[in-house]
C-alpha cells in the first residue's frame, strides 16, 4: 500500500531526521514549513504558513497524504497566546488537509510540559510533579498548549475517521539551524567557545538537575518511534513518552561532555551560573571563531537556544520518564544519551557548523 507522508516542521530537529527516516524506508515524503529544505534527497518542499488558512490550502492543493506529522510549534509570550497560536496551527492544517480525505493517521510531537507545565508553574518548586512520568497521568490543572493541540487533533479524529499518536520526548538532541530549543547544538557551540578561550565548561544549572537522574531524547530515535506508531495497528489511538532508553545523572555526563571539546568542565558549586549570562558577550566571539575555521554560521543566535537549555537544567526536580507503554507494544529501539550527544558533535563539525 503507497503510504505518503506530510512532515509539518521538516526544517526542525524532529522534523528533519523524520523526512530522512521516512524517504530511507520508502515512503513519499512531503516537507512543509514555512522555508522548507531544499538539499534533502527525495523531500518534495511544501512552503507554507500554518496561520495563514488561505495560502495554507492553496500550498497543500492536490496533496493526498496518507499520514501526517506535527513535529511544530510557535514560542510566544504568554501561554494564552501559545494556546491561541499552537492550536490554531494544527486546526488550519487539518481543516487543509480535511477535503481530500486522504489522512489515515494523524502523529503530534508534544513533550514533557504536558506533565510539568509551562515553565512559570514549576520554577518556583511549590507544585512539582511525581517522576517517573507515566502516561496514564492526567493532565494538570494549568493552561498549556500542548492540551489544545491533542484537542484538535481528536476533534480532526473524531471528524474526518483517521487514527492519532501523541509523542512526548525529553530534551532532544538533534541537529537543526536557527531551531529555538536545541540543547545539543547549544552545548556544542559552548564547549567551542570554552575551548577557544580557555574558559571552563561550566554546568549552568539546579543541584537537583546536577545530583539527580535524567534522561533524553535522540531525534532519530523519536523518529523511528513516530513511523512505528503510524505502522503499527495497536499503537494507535495512544499518547506514547519516548526517550533513548538510559539514564544518566549529569554529573556523570557534564565531564564526557567537556572531555569531547577539551576543556576542563566546572560542576555544581552551589550558585545556578544560566549560559543566556554565560554567552551573553559572546556574539563577535563567535564571529571571530566562525571566521578563524571558515564556518558556515556566524550568527550564534542562529545555532545556540541559551534560554531554552537554561530551563531544561534549571529545573528544581530530576526529570525521567517511563516508556512501559512502548515496550509492551514492542518498541525496542535504544540509544546511549552520550553516544548521541558525541555523534552530533562529530556531525556538526563535518558539516562546519564548530571548529
């Protein structure tokens, strides 16, 4: 059976080893975003904004996806206007996509905000939620936007006849430029930076995130994981945590880390150091490395989310998830958090985005 696939957000971290996962199999594979990759064998570009419902239907006009992938979303201020602006994208897109009847499944890339919440709802540490995250947890008493894209994408569901899946990875590492939360490659340009100027790579987070155990998110596997699920007749109809399958303390990590760029790393010393101070001063620093190495990005804002990564280990809890629900249905795919993070690394240097 031909099986085509819609990857909205094929520029970004998921989207992008998701487009790469799908044309390896086989599948016919469309890349929708508003500037879609253009030098990926076998992705046939779709340009389009998911707010603009007019240019959105005329982009997607003619397509008749099989399956389709959300792996996107907009960062705004508060989190009434990310519920307004996430849940209007998936709406315009399933009502596009509604006419031709040609949907079979639906997969939603969330996160782990849909246990801890929006960030303001836990920093303070007054309600934090209980770790492992287990996916039969309901959902919290608090505004969030994931919420309003699961709503729609069940209401679509409910609709128009076709199966969902709902993926809910931890941090992922994976390479995107000019992504907003991409904590590998953040890391990678710091650990340059440090190299480059004799500065310790320097742990920017909480004690409990330093001393407790975590996990993390490889984004191919979180993209074999979502082709799983679309394929596989008991997965459907289900929300699904997904995440490499180790656990690590980032005491034990942060070294490893350091070992990679050559520099001394500095732990946990009882005073939360964020990187957004960290590599504040840092922009023509980084122009004067892209320029010594002839790299291909010299716009630190374009390859390091200093603020994302800063929420990620500044959490006051240790953050885990259990993944029992993908391994009785017979998801067994593994990966070793710092295998990815060195395997990255290797890959951005190759492609001379760090010295």
């Amino acid at each position: 059976m031909q099986r085509t696939a819609l990857v909205v957000g094929a520029s970004g971290i998921i989207g992008s080893a998701l487009a790469e996962e799908l044309i390896a199999g086989g599948w016919t594979t469309f890349g929708l975003s508003r500037r879609p990759p253009r030098d990926v064998d076998g992705l046939q570009p779709v340009a389009a904004d998911l707010l603009d419902r007019g240019t959105l239907s005329e982009a997607l006009d003619g397509l008749a996806p099989t399956h389709v992938f959300i792996t996107t979303w907009m960062r705004h201020a508060t989190e009434d206007e990310n519920i307004r602006v996430n849940g209007a994208m998936v709406r315009n897109l399933l009502d596009a996509l509604a006419p031709a009847r040609s949907v079979r499944h639906v997969a939603l890339v969330t996160g782990l905000k849909h246990y801890l919440g929006p960030f303001d709802a836990y920093a303070s540490g007054a309600a934090l939620p209980e770790t492992p995250f287990r996916e039969e947890q309901p959902r919290l008493d608090v505004a969030n936007f994931y919420y309003a894209q699961e709503d729609e994408v069940f209401a679509a569901a409910a609709r128009d006849g076709f199966s969902w899946s709902v993926h809910r990875p931890h941090t992922v590492i994976g390479k995107a430029v000019g992504n907003a939360m991409n904590m590998g490659t953040t890391l990678a340009v710091y650990g340059s930076i440090c190299k480059a100027t004799g500065r310790p790579f320097r742990w920017p987070g909480s004690e409990a995130q330093w001393l407790g155990l975590s996990d993390m998110s490889d984004a191919a596997v979180v993209a074999k994981h979502l082709i799983w699920a679309a394929s596989h007749e008991p997965a459907r109809n289900r929300a699904f945590n997904v995440v490499n399958g180790d656990l690590f303390r980032w005491r034990w990590l942060w070294p490893r880390l350091a070992a990679w760029f050559g520099t001394e790393a500095a732990g946990f010393d009882g005073t939360v150091r964020p990187l957004e101070e960290q590599m504040a001063q840092d922009r023509p620093t980084w122009r004067d490395i892209a320029d010594r190495h002839d790299l291909r990005e010299r716009d630190l804002g374009r390859l390091a989310s200093a603020w994302h990564t800063d929420l990620d280990l500044g959490r006051p809890i240790e953050v885990m998830t259990d993944m029992s629900r993908s391994r009785d249905l017979g998801f067994g795919v593994y990966r070793r958090t710092d295998q990815a993070f060195f395997d990255l690394f290797a890959r951005l240097r190759a492609d001379r985005l760090i010295p």
